[in-house]
C-alpha cells in the first residue's frame, strides 16, 4: 500500500459511507460527540499504560472521527478537512515566530509566553479564554495555573507553595469542624487546587499520578477478592481488620515482587 495516499483513502471511505451506510447517514455533530469523548479516553488509558499498539489503533479512530466532523461540515457548508489542515498549519506557523521568523527565543519558557501573547493579538480577551469550560476540574485547574504563570502570576519556589498547601488544609479542618457544608466544600477545592500547584513544582503530573494511584487500587483491591475467594469468603461477611489484613499481604507481595527487591 502507499502510505502517502491512506488519507485520500480514509476519506473516500468516509463518502461513501456517508451516502451508503444507514448508521454513518444519520449522524451529526450533536450524536458524533459522546463517541469522540469515549475515543479521547480510550486514547488516554493506552497512553497511561504506554500500550503503543493501542495507541496506533486509537489515533486512528480519533483521525476518523476528524474526517467525519470535516465531512458534515462540508455538507453544511462550514469547512471542509483541507480547511482543517490549512488553518491548523497556519496556525503552527503564526505561533512559532522563533521557528519561522526572526523571533529568538532562549528556553521553552519564553517560547510559551510568545505562544500566550500571539493568542491575545489574535484577539483572545483572556489569558483564560483558551480553557474550555467542559475540562475535567483536575486537568483544568492544572491548565489555568500553567497559562498564568505566563504572565508572571506564579510562586516564586516550592516552599511558598508547600506553604499555601498547609495553610489550605489548615483552613480545611476548621471549616469541618464548625459544620457548615458550602464552607466546606469550598476549603476543600482550595486544598485540590493547592495541590496541583504543588504538583507542577514538584514536577509531577497530578492528573498522570492520580489515575496511577486509582490503577493501583483497582488491582490490589481485586487481589483482596480473589484471595478471600480462595478462602472460602465473601468481602460482604468479612470484618474491616480481616479485609485490612488481606490488603496489606498484597502490598507486601508487590514489594517483594518489585525491581531491585
């Protein structure tokens, strides 16, 4: 096969679907976007767990559902897929002034903050405005701190921000204790978005480290289950002390199985 003629492909494919397949002839932007969500996350777990093969076959249901969006545009005369490609090439173009222009830059840093201010030229009303609204809470509270510090409203090292942590969760507890839930429940993002910031200083992924930690727990809670299984037992007539006992051996045999041990 020639690789350099797979797109013209995909999207030859794409039409005569669109006119030929019940299902693909039903559908709209409006039904296309809970499946493209469910592609996005799909592509995000085999990322996670560095499942390469995965990862192929997932782009490529997301480079799918691109053509789709591209085709009913054209149908309603909005864009068509070369106008997808051309404006996102534009695009890259315009923002990278240090690659395609006379701009120097010294670091990464300073190639962000250019990025930043081209988007406010192009007439964004806010450093802000690039956010979408409908991002997970953790990954955009990561995204507000990241574009923010392009304009120097930042800590200036770990510890202040170490600081701010304690502090949060100090205010945190005292809201618990004098009951009142609203409170509470604000105290309580504040020590989140506090410890995402944490995270970027520490170099740390919070979204990354979170998913790790709930893989983790999803794998040795259902080792606690076959293991009271191979006892004879359910979880539902075991005490917290017996299940905790189960917990703690798997731990102990993840430790004795790791590298190095």
């Amino acid at each position: 096969m020639e690789y350099s003629k797979s797109i013209e492909r995909l999207r030859k494919i794409m039409d005569e679907l669109r006119e030929q397949c019940p299902w693909d002839k039903k559908q709209t932007i409006h039904t296309l976007r809970p499946q493209t969500l469910e592609e996005i996350y799909e592509l995000m777990d085999d990322i996670t767990s560095e499942n390469w093969q995965g990862i192929k076959e997932e782009l490529g249901d997301l480079l799918l559902h691109i053509v789709f969006y591209s085709k009913i545009g054209a149908e309603q005369n909005q864009f068509t897929f070369d106008d997808v490609v051309e404006g996102v090439c534009n695009k890259l173009i315009n923002r990278h002034p240090h690659i395609y222009g006379s701009v120097k830059v010294e670091n990464e840093e300073e190639v962000k903050q250019n990025w930043e201010k081209i988007k406010q030229a192009e007439g964004k009303k806010s450093i802000l405005s690039g956010v979408p609204p409908s991002m997970p809470a953790l990954i955009k509270a990561l995204r507000l701190q990241e574009k923010t510090k392009q304009v120097g409203f930042e800590w200036d090292n770990t510890a202040q921000v170490k600081e701010k942590v304690d502090e949060e969760i100090q205010e945190l507890y005292e809201a618990v204790a004098g009951g009142d839930q609203k409170e509470i429940e604000g105290e309580f993002g504040d020590v989140m978005f506090a410890l995402i910031n944490y995270a970027r200083f520490i170099k740390v992924d919070p979204e990354l480290a979170l998913e790790q930690t709930n893989k983790k727990f999803i794998r040795r809670f259902q080792s606690i289950e076959q293991m009271a299984e191979g006892q004879g037992k359910s979880l539902h007539d075991m005490t917290l002390g017996e299940m905790d006992a189960l917990w703690n051996k798997v731990k102990e045999e993840e430790r004795s199985q790791a590298p190095g041990r």
